[in-house]
C-alpha cells in the first residue's frame, strides 16, 4: 500500500522518537549559529553544507525545515530569547532597587548574553536584515517585543515615583534603535570602549528618557 513514511514511533538506543527529534533539530541549530553566525554567513551556506556541519543527512534536514530561511527564523529566535531571559533574571534581583541599580543590572545582563558570543550578534543584528518579507516581519515584532519591555519597566518606574508620567513608547522605540546599534558597532571594533562603559552609556539614555530633567523624584502617576 503507497503512502507516505511515517517517522519511527518507538524506542532506539533508550531514546523516544521525540527526543531524538530534539536532538536532530538541536544539531541542525548549532550548526546554522556556527555557519551563519561565524561564517561563511548565511546567504553563503547551503543545505548540504549545514547537513555536513550538523553530521546529518539532507534527507534529516528537510523532516525537520523547509529550507535555510526556517533555520535562521529559528536561531533569530532563539538568541533574543537568550538575552530577554538573561534580562529578566537579573531584573528579578534587582527588583528592590533603586531605579539606575536595576538600569545597570538589566542592561549588564543583556549586553553580557548578547555579546558573549559574537554568533549572536550576527545572527540577529546582520544575518536577519534584508532576507525576506517574513523575516523582517519577525524581526520588527521581537523589536516591538523589547519595546513593551522598555515600555513596562518605564510604567514600573512611574508608580513608584521614579520616572516622568507620559507615553514612553516612542522614546522607548528610538532607545532600542540605540542598544541594538551600539552593541553591533562595539562588536565589530568601531566603538573604543570597554562593554562596562558602553552599560553606563545605555543607562545614562534610558535615565534621560525616564527622569524630569532636574534628576529629582515624581510624585506618583494619578489614574
């Protein structure tokens, strides 16, 4: 009887189907962040070349994406996860303090996860532009995604007297253009400084945005 393959359901090597699904994906992922991340890029890289990086067949390339572009989706993905995760973490200690402290340890870890691994940098501020439609779809809803996160912290900082009471969005929007730029140019070399002072650089712009101009307290914001 002619149909399709099914992929094997059971046990092999003490291993479920599913988890060697995982593992197969997980390869493959590894391989794009090596390729597309360090080189030859990922407009350079071809599914047989991402196959032999992954030590996988093509044939185990197309059960798990329809083609390179899935492979960059999901790496652009997964990078700002990374860093959003590492944020939140770090803001989740530094929840107690004052506003500059949870600035500097929010923009610390972020910049920490982002630029530990020069990969990432690529993948998401260089590999991503200019792909396709759907990608730069993806790519500016993640970066609204960190606007409602600059957004939300700023209405933090406003209930507890801390922060300017207005619509913080647009300056929340030109201020992730700023992060995103500045950690890829310091990245590449083009900016002389050490990734300490490119943190206080981020936390004087986001404070600036925040705070009345005189440096004091506000009242908190009235319904």
């Amino acid at each position: 009887m002619a149909g399709r393959l099914r992929q094997p359901t059971g046990r092999y090597g003490g291993r479920t189907a599913e988890e060697r699904q995982a593992e197969r994906r997980r390869r493959f992922l590894d391989a794009g962040l090596r390729l597309f991340g360090a080189g030859p890029g990922y407009r350079a890289t071809t599914v047989a070349a991402l196959s032999e990086a992954a030590g996988l067949s093509t044939r185990q390339f197309y059960e798990e994406f329809r083609g390179l572009e899935d492979v960059l989706a999901a790496l652009h993905l997964q990078v700002n996860d990374w860093a959003e995760e590492a944020a939140l973490a770090a803001l989740a200690e530094a929840r107690d303090l004052p506003l500059a402290e949870r600035a500097t340890a929010l923009f610390r870890a972020y910049a920490a996860n982002v630029t530990g691994d020069p990969r990432r940098i690529r993948i998401t501020f260089v590999e991503i532009i200019g792909v396709s439609a759907r990608l730069e779809e993806q790519r500016l809803a993640r970066r609204a995604r960190w606007v409602d996160f600059i957004c939300g912290e700023a209405a933090a900082a406003v209930a507890r007297g801390e922060a300017e009471p207005r619509d913080h969005r647009l300056a929340a929007t030109a201020f992730i253009g700023s992060v995103n730029g500045l950690l890829h140019d310091w990245n590449a070399g083009w900016v002389d400084a050490t990734l300490d002072e490119v943190v206080e650089e981020l936390v004087r712009q986001l404070l600036s945005i925040l705070r009345p101009f005189d440096g004091g307290t506000v009242g908190p914001a009235t319904p």
